[in-house]
C-alpha cells in the first residue's frame, strides 16, 4: 500500500514542510497530492541571498512536478515566507492549484477588521520605536526580531521588504483558487483532497484577539506568558557613547531601560504575529498529523478551549521548538503518556543552532522526545530533508 511521506527540509532557522499523501478517490484510483507549508528562514546569508532556497526548492519541484496541490503560509514571518520569491528570482517558479495564506493577510483584511486595524496600528508605532532605538544603540538579536516581524527590512536584504514575499505567494495559484484562511472559513472547494480530510483549528478571525491592550503611545503591555520560559538573554552588547555634555550614568541607564522596553515589546509583537498561524489537522487511513506553523500560547489555549484538540501520530512543535510554542498544560491531549495503538508516534522540529537565545529551548525538546520520536532538521545537512514515513 502507498505510503504518506513528511518532508522536512533543513533550511536554518525556518520552516519548509512537503506533506506527500496518497488520496484515493471514490472510484478506487489513486493519485498522490503534495502540500507545502511555508518555505523561509530569517535574514539567511549575506544580503539575504541564501542558496538553501535554490537547493530545497529545485527538490520540492523534482517531485512535485513544479506545481503543489496546496500551498499553506502559516503567517507573516520571514523564516515562513522568504523562499519562493527568492528562488522565483533564480528561475525556480513553484505553482500551487490552491493556496492558503492567513486571513490577516488579505489584503484589504484591515478595512473589514477595525478593531485589529487598531491594533496594527499601535504595533506599527512600537516597531517604528524600536527601529530609532535600535539605529542609536544596536543589538543583533533584537535587530532580528524586529525585521521578523516588520514590513521594513535591511537595506542590503535585496532591496525587499516582508510584504513583497507576501505578495509573490498571492501570485502562485491562481487568482480564484488564492484563499485566506482562518478557523471558521469553510474548506469546501477550497483544496483537492477526497480522502484526507483536513481541518483548520486555528486562527481567528479576529487577529486582535491575540493582542494585548496596548496603552496610547505604541508600548505594548507584555503577558506574563510572552517571557514565561525563556532563557536570560545574551550578555548584552557594549553600550554606545553618551553624546558630549551628558551624564554618563544617567545615559546607560536610558538605553538599556529602552533595550528592556524593546526586547518587550518586540516578544510581544512577535507572539502575536505567530498566534496568527494556520493550524492544520490531517486525517489519512487513521493516521492524524497536525502542522501548527509558530502558533504560541494564547492560540494553542483558544484552539484547547474550543475543545479541537485530539490525540495525534505526528505533531510538528511550534515555533522552532521555542517553549513559548508548547503549552505543557494540554500535552496529555495531544500526546498521551500511552499511546492508542503500537505504532510510533513522531514530533518533528524544524529549527537552528545559534539563532535566538531560547530557540530550541532543550527542556522542550526533552518533553516530545520523552513521548514519541523526535525528528530534528539539524541532523540532516543544509537543504537536505527528514522524513516521516506512514504505512497506508
């Protein structure tokens, strides 16, 4: 019997997932569908050129036939978007017959969603504060997840910014077949599946729903469970020179008080933006896989408070293996101590050395490999991929 084969390719800090499934049809005849979440990483090589786009697409092409049957971008994140149009522009075009991208990214998504129009407003105003903070004292990281989550990018990075990734994927289906996606949209001719079933549990509709209040200003107020678990941040950069005629002890005092503000508000507004991730459910000849892009917190406990969380055989660990990615409160639905039957169960991380200080964070790692097997990238080369494989 044909097999279900997860792809997941080592692209660095990002994801770039190949779900191959055999879908048979009511009249017996089977043919194998191919979906793809994501393909990106963050700020990867010099002036974001990375050739790990050219290497992981040309093989997603090889055995695609160049052309997906769907295309899922979980969200709005460069280490999920990046890949397609970068390796677009050395002449590797993928096609999709269907495409999914979070519903925050229609484009006229804010006109419809006042509310959440408000709050991107204010996280626009905290970004543009962080840009000014960071131009006077600079910080790597921080620089990282400031142009993670922003639509303005590194002068060098190609001269693109997030949003023209984001528009090139509007572009890889066709117009009609381009869908933007949230829990309650109806799947319905939507994809070409007809026996995999498959199921959106998460985002909302709402995407203010994963945004704290945010007080007049553009600073951000940061839920305790933002910065639950992380690991104390890098040993902080050398401070810049206080300008002429000023204080010293009061000046370093101001900037690491506005590093501080700054990390904070960029956790929080990175925390939101993965909330907004598509969370997919596949159910294939008993076998059931869930892909849940970054989705952190807030979203996994939306998605456990809805009651559609069920036990699973394959679980990809949100977020890089980050512990903000992992609500240990809810683990037992998902991977029970004693699985139903003697088939292995499997956690699949796709994430980087010496990336983020938190990311993967060990402990979190150790949680999923105490239950099933865990299938990291980092154990198969640059561009290569792991892979799953289930018995049909």
């Amino acid at each position: 019997m044909s097999d279900l084969i997860v792809r997941a390719y080592n692209v660095g800090f990002g994801d770039a997932i190949l779900v191959s499934i055999p879908d048979r049809a009511p009249s017996g005849v089977e043919t194998v569908r191919n979906i793809l979440f994501d393909v990106g990483n963050l700020l990867a090589g010099e002036a974001n050129k990375d050739e790990v786009f050219e290497v992981v697409v040309a093989d997603i092409i090889a055995k695609t036939g160049g052309e997906v049957d769907l295309y899922v971008m979980t969200h709005e994140h460069l280490d999920h978007t990046q890949g397609l149009l970068t390796a677009s522009n050395k002449g590797l075009d993928l096609r999709a017959k269907h495409s999914w991208l979070t519903g925050s990214a229609q484009p006229d998504y804010y006109d419809t969603h006042p509310q959440a129009k408000k709050r991107r407003l204010e996280m626009d105003a905290a970004l543009d504060d962080a840009a000014r903070t960071l131009q006077a004292s600079p910080d790597d990281e921080l620089e990282e997840l400031l142009w993670n989550n922003s639509s303005r990018m590194d002068t060098g990075a190609l001269g693109l910014k997030t949003a023209d990734y984001i528009a090139h994927l509007r572009t890889i289906a066709p117009p009609d077949k381009t869908h933007y996606i949230d829990r309650t949209t109806t799947l319905e001719n939507r994809h070409p599946f007809q026996e995999a079933k498959l199921t959106v549990l998460a985002p909302e509709e709402d995407t203010s729903d994963y945004y704290r209040r945010l007080p007049a200003g553009g600073n951000l107020t940061v839920a305790p469970e933002t910065t639950a678990g992380l690991k104390a941040p890098k040993p902080e950069r050398a401070l810049p020179n206080p300008p002429p005629g000023v204080d010293p002890g009061a000046y370093f005092d101001l900037v690491r008080s506005r590093r501080g503000g700054t990390r904070a508000n960029l956790l929080e507004i990175d925390a939101a933006n993965n909330n907004t991730s598509v969370v997919v459910q596949i159910e294939w000849r008993g076998w059931r896989l869930l892909f849940s892009g970054d989705a952190e917190l807030r979203s996994w406990r939306t998605m456990n408070g809805l009651g559609l969380l069920q036990p699973l055989d394959v679980i990809k660990v949100s977020h890089h293996g980050s512990h903000n990615g992992t609500l240990e409160e809810i683990f037992d639905a998902l991977l029970p101590p004693q699985g139903p039957d003697a088939r292995e169960r499997y956690a699949l991380v796709s994430t980087a050395d010496d990336s983020f200080d938190s990311v993967p964070e060990l402990d979190t790692l150790k949680y999923y490999a105490d239950r099933c097997e865990l299938v990291d990238t980092r154990d198969v080369g640059r561009g290569e991929a792991q892979e799953i494989v289930l018995a049909g």
